[in-house]
C-alpha cells in the first residue's frame, strides 16, 4: 500500500463520518481514529524478512466545509491552463540558494528549460530543483523553508 492510496483512504474514513477503522493487509496494519480533538493515523508495517517495524504517526485532515469544496472547482479550471512543477522529493524547500543571495525566482520571472527553480534539501543534501518547461512564473505555492512532500505543487508556470 503507497501512500497515495494511505492519504485517500484518510480521506474517505473523514468523509464518511466513521470514529474508527482497522484495516489488516499481508504486510500493512493501518487504524484511523476520528471525532475526538486528537485525531491520529497509525500505520504499522510488518517487519519482511528481519526489516524493522515502521511505525508513522500523522493528524487525519478535517474534511473541508461545502463552501471551500466550491471555490476548489473555480480555481483549477484557472489554474489549468498552466503547467504546474512538481516536487521530485520529501524535503525543507529553499526559495535561495543560501540567506544572504537573493531568490531563483520571483512571480513574474521568465524561465528556460533547465533553470534553477529552487532547492529541496533532503538529508542534508541540497537539490537543485529545474525547470521542465519554458514559460513565466505565475505563482510560487510553497512558503520557504517549509516542508515539502512528494509530488506536491511547487510552481505554476505559464507556457505561452
């Protein structure tokens, strides 16, 4: 189980209003508790050949209110005309590359192909994040210095 089918499944266990789930696969044991002001997931991997126990504690999202579900509609049919960047890595995003220079990039900023968007450090290590298209900056949707996940929204680029 990845954690994309982990995330809906928050997702759908928060919608549907249950206060507790427990679900027991080969490998994966996973409880969902809601309603209560300490809302936690626990997922419990079982150990594969001597592999240790992972065990990932994290706060189930609140299911969004009817009014934000409609403004949600609105704004990604603006937004897609644009080509959104993406994160590669879970990582600390960097609008700098170090505090005393300035930003990669600023809304509004032109871009090539191959242009340093920004930098995820991960482990210690910093990773330069590039551009996969030509365009302009629309919009940076990530605060720096904050956490990033994978796959998760860095960028909106305008292509024309």
């Amino acid at each position: 189980m990845d954690l994309k089918e982990i995330q809906n499944l928050i997702k759908f266990v928060a919608k549907s209003g249950a206060s507790e789930v427990k679900l027991e696969m080969d490998d994966v044991k996973i409880t969902i508790r809601t309603g209560s002001d300490n809302e936690t997931t626990i997922v419990q991997q079982l150990p594969m050949q001597a592999a240790p126990v992972v065990q990932q504690q994290a706060p189930i999202p609140a299911a969004p209110s009817a009014p934000a579900e409609a403004a949600a509609p609105a704004a990604s049919s603006e937004d897609s005309k644009y080509i959104t960047i993406k994160s590669p890595i879970i990582g600390t995003f960097y609008r700098k590359p170090s505090p005393d220079k300035p930003v990669f990039v600023e809304v509004g900023t032109e871009v090539k192909e191959g242009d340093v968007l920004c930098v995820i450090e991960a482990m210690k290590l910093f990773n330069e994040i590039e551009s996969e298209v030509s365009g302009k900056i629309v919009k940076v949707l990530v605060d720096d210095s904050s956490p990033v996940e994978f796959d998760q929204p860095l960028f909106l680029v305008d292509p024309s």
